[in-house]
C-alpha cells in the first residue's frame, strides 16, 4: 500500500467524521482527568482542517499534511493543538515533495512525529499521553514489511488498553495521578481515531 494525496485527504476527511461522531465521548474522557474541552477541540480543529482541505489544490502528499499541521496548530487550543501540530508537521517535513509514499518511508516519518511529539510534550513513552499511541504505530509501521488494516487496528487496541492502566504523569491529567488508572486518556483515544481512519485508507 501507498499513500497518495488522494488517500491521504481521504484520511483527514475520515478524520473529521470521527471527530465529529466522537466529540461528545471524547469530551466525557477528559472531564474527569482533566478540563471536559478535548471533543470541542479536535471537532473544531478538524472541522477546519476539512474545510482547509476541501477548498485546496495539492500535488503531493506532504503540501496536504503541512495544511493540517497548520490548521491544527491555529485553530486547536490547549495542550494537544501544538501537539498535533508538530505530529503533522514533521510527518510534511519527512515526507517532502512525495506524491506516493511506501510503506516504509511513512514509518520513518511517523517516527520523526514521535520524536517531535516528545520533545515538544517533553514527555516520554509510558506517561499517559498520545505518545503512547503514536509510538506503537510508528513501529509498526518500521518493523512490519506488510502493514494490513488488521495489524493497524490490532495495535491500536493493545495501545489503547495499555494506555488505560497507565499513571498519567504529564498535562492536567498528571494532577490527578493514581485517579488516572482505569481512565483513558482523552489525547489517546482522538489519536486512536485517526489511526482507525488511517486503517480504513490503507484497506483499498
Ligand atoms: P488541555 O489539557 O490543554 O485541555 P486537551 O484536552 O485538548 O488539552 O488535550 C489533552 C491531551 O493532550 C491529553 O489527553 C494527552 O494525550 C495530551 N497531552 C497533554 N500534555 C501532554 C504532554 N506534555 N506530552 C504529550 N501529550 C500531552
Ligand atoms: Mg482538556
Ligand atoms: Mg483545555
């Protein structure tokens, strides 16, 4: 499989509809370890990036992420909008000027996005964040020679019960410590969706 620009806005407008479909679950997710506003941000912010995409021209694949890079940073408050911002961005970085990315290329980028997560989050794997979800897919994606929408979303699961049992030590979350065991963490799960969307890309 390969990611063209066509699949890969078909990502992000898949992404949208999670988004939307999901605001009020992953808003009840962030009440109580955090401040109740994560579905209102990542609906706006990808209602927007919908709206960027929809009304654009792109020739390659990395001009597309750089556009919801941009969009998520500016239109999405809080901790998780730069944060998403950087993801996208250095997904756009690595993958610069390609219109038709393998498999393999796409995991050296997402691992850039880990890296680039980590370093603005300052947060490492095992805190409670959407680290902990970005990091297994990029491995995947690395270790993997044959990434099937299967493996995607069997990643995702195991990253996202893990993620659950976690002690959350980094954002609002980290206030709440040992109360954070047993919830999900709200960042995990908006990422858990994009990766759900990315799995339903990479099928056709
Ligand atoms: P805020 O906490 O500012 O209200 P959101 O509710 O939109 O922002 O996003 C919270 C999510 O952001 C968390 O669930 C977590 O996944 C992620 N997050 C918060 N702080 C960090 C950090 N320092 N590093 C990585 N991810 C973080
Ligand atoms: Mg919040
Ligand atoms: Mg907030």
């Amino acid at each position: 499989m390969r990611l063209d620009v066509n699949k890969t806005i078909q990502w992000m407008q898949l992404t949208n509809e999670k988004m939307q479909a999901n605001k009020d679950y992953l808003t009840t997710l962030d009440q109580p370890i955090g401040d109740g506003d994560h579905g209102i941000n990542m609906a706006r912010g990808f209602q927007e990036v919908a709206s960027k995409l929809n009304e654009s021209t792109y020739t390659n694949v990395s001009d597309v992420l750089k556009d919801v890079a941009m969009t998520l940073m500016s239109k999405v408050g809080g901790a998780s909008g730069p944060l998403f911002g950087t993801a996208f961005l250095k997904l756009s970085t690595k993958l610069k000027g390609e219109e038709s990315v393998k498999q393999d290329i796409f995991g050296t980028a997402l691992t850039e996005a880990v890296n680039g997560l980590k370093q603005r989050g300052k947060a490492e794997e095992g805190e409670k964040t959407m680290v902990d979800m970005w990091a297994p897919i990029a491995q995947l994606f690395l270790e993997d020679s044959n990434v099937t929408a299967d493996t995607l979303l069997s990643t995702a699961d195991s990253a996202l019960t893990k993620i659950k049992e976690m002690t959350a030590t980094k954002g609002r979350a980290a206030y709440f410590k040992d109360k954070t065991v047993g919830h999900q963490d709200p960042g995990a799960a908006s990422t858990y969706l994009i990766f759900e969307a990315l799995a339903e890309v990479w099928k056709g």
